[in-house]
C-alpha cells in the first residue's frame, strides 16, 4: 500500500499566469475564514450576538457587552486562527518534506512529544514564562519527530511512521499519565488542557506566540523554491543545486517550531495537521499551481485555521454553549482526523509486504519444554512476589495461615485485597497476548496487535460508557459494554480492511485511525462526566488492578479456558492461515471462515481483559513476538509461550506499579506502555536495518 504524495503532480511547470489562479483560491479560504470567525464570535454563554460584537468591535458597545467580546471570545477565535495555521503549516510542510501524506505533528509524535516535555517542566514546580514554555515544547516535539524520522525514514512509507509515531506517542502519553497521577496538585488541569482547547484569558499567550508562528512560517515560505525541487526526487534536486539534507532538517525543524507555538497556546490540537493539507490537496487537480509548495502551504494554513474554528462552531452547536466551554476543541478535531486518516487509509491502494520479515529457526522440543518450564517459574515468582510485596511486605507465613483461616485481621485486609489484583494482572496479561498471537497470525503482520488496530480502544470505551453512566455497574456489566465496544471497533477496522483479503498496510492504518476516534471519544466521556467517575476512568484506562475482586477475573478466566481449547484444537489451522492466501484454499481450509473465528476470538479475549485491568498496551505485541523469537513460528507451541510470556509481562508491571512508589500506585497498563515501547522501536529498527 501506498499512500506517499503523488509525485507526478510536482514534475508539471505551472503556467506563468496560473498563479493568478493559487492566489484566487487563497483569497476565497481566507474569506471562508474570516465568515467562520465571526461566526465563531457571536457563540458563547453570554447572550452577545452579532450586533453586539459588531458594536463591539467599533467601539460602541456596552462595557459588559465588549467587556465579553474582548476579554474571552476575541481572544479564543485569535486562538483558533493562530493554531489552526501553525498546524496546518506544519502538516503540509512534513507531508511535503517527506513526501507522505499521512506526516503530521501527530503521526510523527510532535504534540505528544511537546505535551510530555511541558508535563515534566509542570511537576518540577518551576513557575516558566510562556516563550521559555514554548522553548520546552520544541525541544520535547523536535527530539519525538527526530526519533519517528529516524525509525520511519523521510518518504519510506506511510505505515512505518505512522507505527513509529503512534508507538512512541503512546508511551509518551504513558509517561504523562503517570505524571498526571502521582502529581495531581501541580498538573491541576493539565489533562483537560492536553486534550487541546483555545479557550483563552485575554491575548497574552496569542500575542507572546504569535512572533514563535510567524518566523515558523517565513522559513518554511522562503525554502518552498528547495522544496518544490525537492518533490521531484533527491537525485534532480541535488542536479539543480539543493542540499536535500539541509532542507529536511531545517523544514522539519521549522515545522516543529510552528507545532511548538500551537502546543504552547492551546495544548495538543489533534489532527490538524493531516485534515487540513488532505482538504487542499484535492484542489491541485482543479487549480494547478495550487501545487506549488508556496501555495499549498498557505492553504493548508487557512484550512487549519477554518478546521479549528469550524470544530469550535460545531462543538458548541451540537453540545450547547454551556457544556462547550468543558470541552476541548481538540477533541473535535481528533475525531474529524481519525475519520480522514481512515479514509486515507481505505482508499489507498495495496504496495504489500510492508511489515519486517523475521526469519525463525526450528527448535528442538526439548528447547521448547526448557521454555515453558523456565516462563512457568518466572511466572509463579511473580505471582508469588505480587502477593508478598506491596505497601505492607509479607511473608510466605503470612500468606499460609491466610490460606487456612488463621491470619490476623491486618494480614486477612491485605491478602483479600492483594490476591484478587494478582489474579487479575496474570489472567489479563495471559489473554492479551493470546488475543495479540491471533491477530499476528490471521493478518501476517507481527506489529499487529489488539490495542494498535483498535479493538482494545473500542473495549475501553464501551467500558468507560458504563463507569461513567452507571457508577454502580457490575463486573460482568463492564465487561459487557466493553465486549460490545470491542465487537463495534472490530467490525469497523476488519470491515473497511477487508477489501483485497485484509492487506497489512490497510488494516494498520484503519486500527490506527480508529484508536485515535475512541481515544477522542474517552476524552470527551471523561471531561463531560462527574469529576470523580472521571477520576475512576481515568485510573481504570491506566490497566490498574486496583479494586478488582475474583468476580472481576471471573470472565476473563472463562473466556480464556475456552480460546486456548479453540486454539489448540484449530493450531494447524492457524499456521496455515498464517502462511499465505493460496495454501489453505488447495488444502480446503476456508480463509474467510477461519479468519472470522479467529479475529472473533481475539475480540472476545480483548473485551474481558480490558474490562478486568483496564487498557493495557503493547502485551499483544511483545508476548508473541518473543514467543517466536524462542520457540519458532508453530502456534502450537508459539501460542502457550506467548500466554505464558503476557501473564508474566503484565503480572510483573502490576507488582512494580505497587511498589516502586509506594504507597502511591501506577497502573500496570503505563508501565506495560512504557516497557513495550522501546520494543517496539527496536522492532522497527531492525526492520529498517534489514531491508
């Protein structure tokens, strides 16, 4: 699959006059920018309409009427305008550097990078200026963006940096949840503005970025000549005199400078940065010189510009002024560009072969038992130490006269508490990395993985839909909601990738796409709901273990017994649906049949883990991966290692989470992130070296 910008478009020489017509269409966006603003005005609690901004604006307005108008909603349509052409810059500025039309300061980790940064400045109790803000964002967003490129290569495909820049982003989020979570008083608000909202106190932050913006965006404009000769290729641009690696560096440095000013005025926009050049481009088929780099930087800065103020339009029309001001406007915009990378996505057309081949060796049974053994007693050690250790340390004493009823009151408390988590940890970890070993054998992609295609997204927002709506929602309740979201995401993702017998590239890209809507979706359940239902969704999204009971691993358990009878009883299947699309058919295997079992299975072992631990990330992709690294590429013997390998994975970040930083707790599912991420990259940096 191929989804890299059209290079045929750039080898065309627009006609001296067709300016004219780049130059019309720049003056139409920025007239439908300017209606979209002042639109965006007369929107708010206070009852100002037109006529009062108008008289507002001229000076003839009342002292509360302009008091309004120049204290909150001028300042919050500056706001929009400001961020939505940084990031739009941005995005056409990397889509065109890169040559990829799914690079954007989010794909490429920049917002999460920059929101990150500013998290730690926030919990060091340093009190920073706004520029020295901004300075901290763009150091965090430039080092995220570099190690994307590095992993992901300038113009190599889309999905490789759309892994690299989701993996990373994802452990990024990690590290500032944790933040979050240990250190509520000094990241007061910290969560609501990292999901990205313009709303503004007066023009100090417009005003103090502004500058940030513009000299982003005068550099990008006066090497748009280099880069226009860098869209023909690195050989013709070289023959014309361009230092391809010096441009690169300083456009994507620039880019991140202008995602730096957004990030530091409004938090973490989603997606702008890939709708709005995804909005121009089309134009370049009915305006030629629209494909001038000049011009479609300029576009896509006024279609950020009217992607954000229409998402702010929208949001309060749909949701109503009073709830509008809870919500972020990056919520909005996170959805709209989860749709538009889906779409991308679909309508991309298959190139193949896209994930890291892995060459596996055949081991000996009895390197294989050795395996099992070994994992078998790594395992029990975890559990084992997940019972003793905590914020009260116990003995192996403590924990027989528990057994036998004849523990004090203190010892009892613990143990009934500690028991069922530990359960918990190792059931779930079990069942994600069953659930991952499925979906890597029925789509043949080993980066393949429950919580990347999007099924443990959709689970936990059926989940968070009962925490948050029925505070007194069962085990089974929740387990339920998050089956049943599981089951929506699953048919979304494996319905739209289906077309041409599920492509690697396809079904990655449409998961990616469809974890960034329910994560959008998470975000704006937590921020409308009751404060302390948020507080506990926002602790269950982190895979904390806190609280559970043996009624809550009970379904897990259930489902688990019954995927591991159909997977040992199916293993040959599975490696033959893994092999290759012709070889089942000669054999009488039915791939559409098998695939359906199997992805079902997966969904089913996806929706009960994440509703007993919460979101846990990345266990489906390590478990099984490593599983074949030991054992080889058998599922029958790849599968039970890799359950083996996902329990103790999970088991043993839910005995860190409790310990590490005790009494205070992290959720086993930031811990997993943070672990499975630098393996992750190593992945697709072996990847990368091989090829």
């Amino acid at each position: 699959m191929t989804v890299t910008a059209d290079r045929q478009e750039v080898r065309v020489a627009a006609p001296p006059r067709a300016g004219r017509g780049a130059v019309a269409v720049v003056v139409a966006l920025a007239a439908v920018v300017v209606l979209l603003a002042l639109v965006d005005l007369t929107q708010g609690t206070a009852a100002v309409g037109p006529r009062e901004v108008w008289r507002a604006l001229t000076g003839s307005a009342t002292a509360g009427d302009a008091s309004v108008v120049v204290a909150s909603r001028l300042p919050r349509t500056a706001a929009g305008l400001l961020v939505g052409v940084a990031l739009g810059a941005a995005g056409a500025a990397l889509q065109t550097v890169s040559r990829n039309v799914l690079a954007s300061p989010d794909t490429l980790a920049v917002n999460a990078g920059a929101y990150a940064a500013l998290a730690v400045a926030s919990v060091t109790g340093l009190s920073l200026p706004l520029v020295a803000s901004s300075g901290v964002a763009f150091v965090g967003g430039l080092v995220a963006a570099g190690v994307v490129l590095a992993l992901s290569g300038l113009g190599s495909g889309s999905v490789r940096l759309v892994l690299a820049g989701s993996a990373l982003a994802l452990g990024l989020a990690s590290v500032t949840s944790a933040l979050l979570l240990l250190f509520p008083r000094e990241t007061a608000g910290l969560y609501q503005w990292g999901q990205g909202s313009i709303g503004q106190n007066g023009f100090s932050s417009v005003a103090q970025m502004t500058p940030v913006v513009l000299v982003g965006l005068v550099v990008v404009l006066l090497m748009t000549r280099r880069l226009d000769a860098l869209g023909l290729g690195d050989d013709a641009a070289r023959s014309v005199g361009v230092d391809v690696r010096t441009t690169r560096v300083v456009a994507v440095v620039a880019s991140v400078l202008l995602s730096a000013g957004a990030v530091t005025v409004a938090g973490p926009i989603g997606f702008v940065g890939l709708c709005a050049p995804a909005f121009v481009r089309p134009l370049r088929r009915l305006v030629p010189s629209v494909r001038r780099t000049w011009a479609f930087v300029s576009l896509a800065g006024l279609a950020g510009a009217a992607v954000v103020l229409a998402s702010d339009v929208l949001l309060r029309a749909v949701v109503g002024a009073d709830a509008s001001v809870q919500v972020p406007t990056g919520i909005v915009t996170s959805i709209v560009g989860a749709v538009v990378l889906v779409v991308l996505a679909v309508r991309a057309q298959d190139r193949g072969g896209s994930a890291p081949a892995e060459r596996q060796r055949v081991v000996s049974r009895r390197r294989f038992a050795v395996v099992v053994a070994l994992l078998v007693v790594a395992v029990a050690g975890v559990a084992v130490a997940g019972v003793l250790l905590g914020d009260a340390v116990l003995l192996l004493g403590d924990v027989a006269n528990w057994l036998s009823g004849r523990a004090g009151p203190v010892v009892t408390y613990v143990l009934d508490t500690r028991v069922p988590r530990v359960v918990a940890a190792l059931l779930a970890g079990a069942a994600l990395a069953l659930a991952g070993g499925l979906v890597q054998a029925v789509t043949r992609n080993p980066l393949a993985e429950p919580s990347i295609l999007g099924v443990s997204g959709g689970a936990g927002l059926g989940a968070v839909v009962a925490v948050t709506t029925l505070p007194a929602v069962s085990g089974w309740g929740v387990a339920g909601s998050a089956f049943a979201g599981a089951v929506v995401a699953a048919v979304v993702v494996f319905g739209l990738a289906a077309r041409g017998g599920f492509p690697q590239d396809r079904l990655v890209l449409v998961g990616v796409g469809v974890a960034a809507a329910t994560a959008a979706s998470i975000s704006l359940l937590i921020v409308l709901t009751d404060p302390f239902d948020g507080a506990k969704a926002l602790t269950w999204l982190s895979g904390s273990t806190y609280g559970r009971s043996f009624s809550d691993s009970a379904p897990v358990a259930a489902v688990l017994v019954a995927a591991l009878a159909v997977a040992a009883a199916r293993h040959r299947q599975l490696d033959l649906v893994a092999l290759d699309d012709d070889t089942p058919r000669l054999l009488g295997v039915s791939l559409s049949r098998s695939r359906l079992l199997f992805l079902s299975v997966a969904v089913l072992l996806t929706a009960t883990a994440v509703s007993a631990v919460g979101v846990v990330g990345f266990v489906g992709l390590v478990a099984p991966h490593a599983a074949r690294s030991l054992v080889g590429a058998r599922h029958a013997r790849v599968l039970p290692v890799a359950v083996v390998l996902g329990a103790a994975l999970v088991g043993l970040a839910d005995v860190l989470g409790r310990t590490v930083i005790a009494p205070a707790q992290l959720g086993a599912g930031l811990l997993t992130a943070v672990i499975g991420t630098p393996y992750f990259v190593w992945l697709l940096w072996r990847g990368r070296a091989g090829r």
